[in-house]
C-alpha cells in the first residue's frame, strides 16, 4: 500500500504538503479480518505498512537532492515521511531505508532527460 503526492516541481511547500497527506492515510483506521476459507478460517493477515513518496516532473532546488531537498524531508519523519521520489525532468530520484537512522539512497543523472517526442 502506498500514498505518493504528484505535482510540477519540488519545493518546501509541496514536500510539506506531501509529508500532511501521507501521514492523513496512515491516521486512518485500518483493519484485517479473519479469512474463511473451505476447512476453516485463516487469522487476519498484519496490516503492511504505508509507504509515503512524491513523484514530480522538475525541482525548484538546485541541486536537486541538495541540503535544502534533505532538510524539508526530514522536517516529519514520523507518520509523515516520505520514503521515495523523483523529479523526472532533472532526473533525480531518491530513496530513504527506514531503519533507526535515515540512510539516503540519491542518485542525480548528469543531464537533464528530455521530454520531446
């Protein structure tokens, strides 16, 4: 299960945005139930995390995965975080392991894609 916000460009603002509606999916209540099937009934499965990510075409940060990119990530790292993203045009994408301490996974292209046809 996964909540990813799609927008133009990357900013503080939108990362903000983005991190508010991930942690409003995760607040909401959840449930498993039992599973009947022909011999009986399996127990409820484990509710599976959810993960949280933005997905844009550009950022407004230069570079794009810089200081100011890292600091508005992890501005909520609690239901909030973001675990994964892209910004297509400036072809950066990102990954966040959740372990005890945030290890980033960055990766920049050396040139922007194009997106002509």
């Amino acid at each position: 299960m996964a909540v990813f916000e799609a927008k133009q460009t990357a900013n503080a603002q939108l990362v903000a945005y983005a991190q508010e509606k991930a942690a409003s999916v995760r607040r909401l209540h959840r449930t498993s139930l039992l599973i009947p099937y022909a011999k009986g009934v399996y127990p409820p499965k484990p509710l599976i995390p959810i993960l949280g990510g933005l997905l844009t075409f550009e950022s407004d940060w230069t570079p794009g995965l810089g200081p100011s990119f890292q600091q508005a990530l992890a501005k909520d790292t609690g239901e909030g975080r973001l675990i994964s993203g892209a910004s297509l045009r400036t072809g950066i994408s990102f990954l966040i392991r959740e372990t005890t301490r945030i290890k980033w996974l960055l990766r920049e292209s050396p040139r922007p894609h194009s997106c002509s046809s």
